[in-house]
C-alpha cells in the first residue's frame, strides 16, 4: 500500500519476468525448439493436470517462414516480392 493509500506493485520487464525465479517454480515457461534447432522460451499452457501432462508439441516457426504466404494472400506477384 503506498503513502496515499493506494495500492501499487513493481511492473517488470517481460526480460525480469521471465527471470523471475517464482515463474520457473510454477513452470510457467517451457523451451521450445525451433524450426532452425536453436530453443526459444514459451509461456507453458496455463492449465497443470495431475496425470495428464500438458506439452507444446510444435516447434515455432522461424521469423519469416511464411512470408510468401501471407504476401501471396495479400496479392504480392514473385517480381514484387522480390523487390522487397
């Protein structure tokens, strides 16, 4: 509680956050392994079951991997992806 009788808290950096040594008590994160074979952290699913674990089973696709889908479905040719 501050001075002027309101409630307040330190905002943290998504870096501090993850950095926190009570998200990775509560397993929060997960590593997840890239289409490039380098691991990137996740935030784990939410919902912990007692016997039935829950897992990311998909790798994260690496930056850019579907840029010429979505150029395509925006009307993007091959010349003027080119270009860019």
């Amino acid at each position: 509680m501050g001075g002027a009788g309101i409630t307040i808290a330190k905002v943290n950096t998504l870096a501090e956050t993850m950095a926190d040594p009570h998200v990775a008590a509560r397993g929060m994160l997960t590593d997840a392994k890239l289409e490039d074979g380098s691991i990137a952290p996740l935030v784990s699913p939410p919902v912990k079951f007692s016997r039935t674990p829950t897992t990311i089973r998909m790798a994260a696709p690496a930056l850019g991997a579907h840029n010429i889908e979505v150029l395509d479905e925006l009307g993007y040719d091959a010349e003027r992806r080119a270009r860019l």
